[in-house]
C-alpha cells in the first residue's frame, strides 16, 4: 500500500477564497484522523471518522472549517472563506481500529494563506 | 482533559552517545496507549516506538527504548548510539480507545558529529 496520500503537498491561497485539502487513508483503515500542525498550538485534532461517520468535531475551530468522508478511500477538509490564521500543516492519518491502535500519517498539506 | 507535557523544547546529543527525552501526562484512565513519533524535516510523522499501559515490560525497538512509570505517568525516550539521522522533533502521544492521538509540545534533537 502506498500509505496515506494527501494532497496537494503545498497551498497558497489568497485570503477569502476556499481551500479543499484531500487524503486517501490506507486501505482498509476504519478511522480517518484530520490533525493541524501550528508552532503556537502544536499538533492538534480537527475532527475523526469511522467507518465514513464523523464521530468527534470538537477541535474544529469554527464553522469556516468542515469536513467530508464520502467515501471508505477519500475524504476532504475545506476551509471557506479562508484567513491568514489558517496557515498552518495539515495532516490525515488512519488507523486499523480499536484493535491495532497505530495511526499512520500522510505527508501533511502546508497551506498559507495571504 | 488528557494532557501530555514535553518539558524539553530543545536537546542535543554528540553522535554515538545516548540521550534521553521526557515526557509525562495525565489521564483518569486505566487503559491506554503511549507513542512516541518523529518529524524530520520533511515533516513525515514516523512512529518511533509505541508501549501499551497495561504492560510492565518497557518497549524496545532496536536503539530505542522506553523507560514508562505508570505511577508517575512519566514516559521517556532513550535513544542509545545517536546518530546524524535521528535528529528531528519528537513528540510524545498518548492515546485512548478510538485512537485519536493527543500530543505534546514536541523536543527538538539535534545531533552533533
């Protein structure tokens, strides 16, 4: 498998406009992870599904920022109307399960926003 | 809330030596899973090593080794035999049923040849 594939590796966007991050977790993972990277606040935990439902949004930060699992292979993460405070990496990670409780990350999108 | 405190932003460690990163966190629960993940500068989290609470048994994983306290809720990180490619950020993780992942502030190794 090639691991957890986000995309695209890099965003620069103008403030206002609406950004979509994407990832493909691992095949057969039950849990998607979204998780953003700021040196103020560190990693922390946007939002996690299982089996495509999302379970705990209580990290998101505000109703700008929404998230998508359509689909067992994709999932989105859409900032809109995007601002400066937004830049930042993020990551997508999946995990197995309960059972094997290792998360595997994708290489992060670094989004600045202008 | 669970917490996980890395009192070291910054360590560095001559080549070939062992150097050891802190980490302790607090939680109610019982049952729970401890990491530790590396970030090197390409910014790919890659799990170092990984100790299950409800072992006794400290995790080993080649030049890595964990020295984890349950008591004292202290998990640290002993790398043994430094070398140039372990220097990253590390982060201790602590993580429950559900494995969503609660991270600390992340140490920073530098390794000197």
């Amino acid at each position: 498998d090639a691991g957890v594939i986000q995309s695209p590796r890099h965003e620069v966007t103008e403030m206002g406009q609406e950004v979509t991050l994407r990832c493909k977790p691992i095949s057969g993972h039950d849990y998607l992870f979204w998780y953003r990277q700021t040196m103020m606040r560190g990693l922390e935990l946007l939002i996690y599904f299982n089996n495509n439902v999302p379970i705990d949004d209580s990290g998101m930060p505000e109703d700008r920022f929404s998230a998508k699992m359509p689909n067992a292979s994709f999932s989105t993460l859409k900032i809109q109307p995007s601002e400066p405070r937004d830049s930042a990496v993020y990551f997508c990670a999946s995990s197995p399960g309960q059972e094997n409780t290792e998360a595997f990350f994708g290489q992060g999108t670094r989004l600045t926003v202008v | 809330a669970q917490t996980v405190t890395q009192s070291q932003p910054e360590m560095s460690v001559q080549e070939a030596e062992t150097v050891t990163l802190s980490c302790t966190y607090d939680t109610s629960e019982s049952d729970y899973y401890l990491f530790w993940y590396k970030q090197p500068p390409s910014r790919q989290m890659i799990l170092v090593i990984r100790q299950e609470a409800y072992k006794q048994q400290n995790a080993t994983e080649n030049r890595f080794s964990v020295n984890f306290q349950k008591a004292a809720k202290s998990f640290s990180l002993k790398i043994s035999d430094s070398q140039l490619g372990d220097a990253a950020m590390y982060f201790c993780a602590w993580e429950t049923s559900g494995s969503r992942l609660t991270f600390g502030e992340g140490t920073q190794l530098t390794v000197n040849p």
